[in-house]
C-alpha cells in the first residue's frame, strides 16, 4: 500500500487565497431591517386573506424566512426543536433554542418536545401542552378567533388543538405564498447566492480533468458555499460519463475520464439563506466532443432560450406548459420533472411540468417579482450521454432579467 503523505495546512486552506468572493468584488448593499420587515409583512398579508388568528411555523425555512433564524436547520427539518408563534398583530414569540439579537423576536419561551427524538411515547402529552399554549397566546393577543394555521406537524398536534377547540388549517400554504414575491433586498441576496456559486463553478472547471472523481469537483462547490457563509445543498446533483443518463445520480467516487460530459446542479442554499439552483454540463479534454454529444447539448439549449424567451408576466402556467419546447420523443422518459419552477430560499411554487406528462397539476400565472428558473434535460433513452442546463431568472414588468450569467459551452454549441 503506498505511503499516505497529508499535506501541511498552508498548501491549502492557509493558503486559500481565491474562496472569498468580497476579495473580487463588494458585497451588495441590503438593508436588513427593511428585508426582515418586509417578510414578516408579507406573511401577516396571508395570515389576512386566510382569516387566521396566528402562524405556528415550524419548518427551517419559514423560521428563516419569518424572523431570520438559521440555528441547526437540517437538524430542525427532521427533529424540530424551535418553533415561532406570529399573530396578525402582537408579539411574536420563539418557543425553544434561541440566540439573542433577532430583532423581530420579542419573546422567548421554553418548547414543548414534539418530535420523537426528544418525546418518545409522551408526543400526545406535549402536544397537548403546545395547544394550550397556543391558546393562551390567541389569549393574549386578543384574538376572539380560534382559526389558527400550523405547518408541517405530527398528527397529535393538529388533533390536540381540535381537542381545545381550535380549527386547524395549513399553515405552509401561507409561509410558501408569502415567499412567492421577491422584495428588491431580496433579489440582491439571491444575486449574491448566485455570484458564490458561479465563483465555485468557475473553480469546478478549472480542476476538471481526467482523473478527478466527481466529489472532489462537487466539493470545491461546496467549499466556496461555506467559505462565502452559504448554509447547504439540497443534494449533490453531479454526474458523469455514463451515470449522465438517466439524470438525478448523485456525485460518486467515479473517476471522471477523457471525453465525459459532466453535468450538475448547484441546488444551493447560500449567503442570507437564499438560493441558487443553476445547471451546466461540462466537457472534459483532451479528446473533444462528439457529434452526437453536441447535437444532445443543442437539443437542451434550445430548450433552455425557447422557454426563456417565454417568461413575462401574466402568462398562465397552462398557457406557458402548451407553448413550451416540444420536448424530442426520444428525450421524453428521461426529461427533466418540470420546465420551470420557482426559487427564493430554496425550490418553491410554482412548478410547470412538461406538457408530454399531462395537464399541469394547478394554474396561476407568472408575476413580476418572482423568480423562477428555467429547466432541461435532455438524455435519449438507452444511450450514454445527456445533457443538464439550467438558468435562473427574475420576472420584471415588461419580460425577465437573466440572474444567472456563467457561459454555456462553445465546444458543444460549435
């Protein structure tokens, strides 16, 4: 076995001089008190067309969202030990692990355990803690309406708060809508989330070359993420050579050889939680690209520009499903879950699935503040090669401004 040399810290992290993306260019300038303002604003909005007294949030996201709080995240998607109380009016109160300084928090109190984690057989007992202090929130804000909206839950909750008199509604349905519309402030995060990512692509090819495993590639993503404070990625969407195709493999140890197309996609929750969810597909030298390996990049391409060139406000998503790219019959089983959907603090609504699955699972319309982006994959069915691209995109008043800027690849469009 050969002898394992680790190198000494100042031959990489010590001398990591390219990572931090102030070092190239300044921060943009957000006012942080008007984002949060307008967030909380934005879900008090919903709270007001859905007739409900007060919010439970529970899911990380919303947590940011509402009050920007950010502690353990994944950890709280599946072991939720912090949960918010916001009313339509009133103080809003963080049931759980806190940190001083969130300023749209007034209060904290102690969490009742609802996950099995920390409650084991004793969920049903919490839960009926928990409704009684929901109680005596609507209580103190003075609300005579017990409509309360709660989000993704146990089942014990939601029966606990019937029990006490409470009606019950989906309260993601109103954290997700409020989302919906970007605030300027906003939009200066999610361009931020992007210049991080395109900094850690530009990193990712500048090492692909034979030899390299896809992890290691995925890795210098994901390294510039944290380096910037960027939080995660939802999955470490990179493959190559003939894990392409089929898509949605995620990155192995494969060692990535001469002539490999290697696709990706950051799905990446970055600097203020926002995200950047942009694909490319590389091709590795020295051999160069086929034929047939231009002619998939092109089929995806063209996918990419038509659907772009669709984006404007108002437009149905119906509408936009039958006017999309006609997807080629032999791309079809393996194409992408949808042509567009929707981003802010990860994927949100809306999703427009392509028009060869069926009619779109709900309507509404493109609106201006959203952002969305734009999907493709093309990979014929039974051979080696497909092609992932993806762009991100605002929808302004009079069309779409283009968020995401990394180049596509000449040697494939040639």
């Amino acid at each position: 076995m050969a002898e394992i040399v680790i190198p000494s810290p100042d031959t990489f992290v010590m001398s990591d001089d390219w990572s931090d993306l102030r070092k190239f260019r300044d921060l943009p300038e957000i006012d942080h008190d008007r984002l949060l303002r307008y967030r909380a604003e934005r879900l008090r909005e919903q709270m007001r067309k859905a007739d409900v007294a007060a919010l439970v949030i529970v899911n990380p996201i919303s947590l940011r969202y509402a009050v920007d709080y950010s502690t353990y995240a994944l950890f709280q998607s599946r072991i939720p030990t912090t949960y918010l109380f916001m009313g339509q009016e009133g103080p809003t109160v963080i049931h759980g692990a806190y940190a001083e300084g969130l300023p749209l928090i007034n209060r904290a109190a102690p969490a009742r355990h609802i996950s099995f984690f920390d409650a084991a057989d004793n969920l049903a007992d919490n839960a009926r803690l928990l409704a009684d202090d929901l109680v005596a929130y609507l209580d103190e804000i003075g609300s005579d309406s017990r409509r309360v909206a709660i989000e993704y839950v146990n089942p014990s909750v939601t029966q606990a708060c019937l029990q006490r008199g409470l009606e019950v509604v989906d309260g993601i349905a109103l954290s997700e809508k409020a989302r919906i519309i970007k605030s300027p402030d906003e939009i200066a995060c999610i361009k931020w989330a992007i210049s991080v990512a395109e900094h850690g692509i530009a990193k990712m090819k500048e090492a692909l070359r034979p030899g390299v495993t896809e992890l290691q590639l995925w890795g210098l993503l994901n390294y510039t993420n944290l380096a910037n404070r960027g939080e995660w990625h939802d999955g470490r969407m990179l493959a190559s050579g003939d894990r392409i195709n089929p898509w949605l493999q995620e990155a192995s140890q494969r060692v990535i050889q001469s002539g490999d197309l290697v696709g990706f996609d950051t799905d990446m929750v970055g600097p203020f939680g926002y995200f950047c969810d942009v694909s490319r597909t590389f091709h590795c030298g020295p051999d160069k690209p086929t034929v047939r390996q231009k002619q998939i990049y092109r089929m995806a391409y063209d996918e990419i520009q038509h659907n772009l060139a669709l984006v404007r406000p108002g437009l149905g998503f119906r509408e936009f499903q039958d006017l999309a790219f006609p997807i080629p019959e032999e791309c079809q089983e393996n194409a992408y879950p949808c042509i567009l959907h929707g981003v802010g603090m990860c994927d949100e609504y809306p999703k427009i699935d392509p028009t060869h699955r069926g009619a779109n699972p709900y309507d509404g319309v493109l609106e201006a503040g959203m952002v969305v982006t734009i999907e493709s994959y093309m990979g014929p069915k039974g051979e080696r090669d497909g092609v992932k691209l993806e762009e991100q995109v605002l929808v302004t008043e009079d069309g779409f401004e283009l968020l995401s800027s990394y180049p596509m690849e000449p040697d494939l469009l040639d």
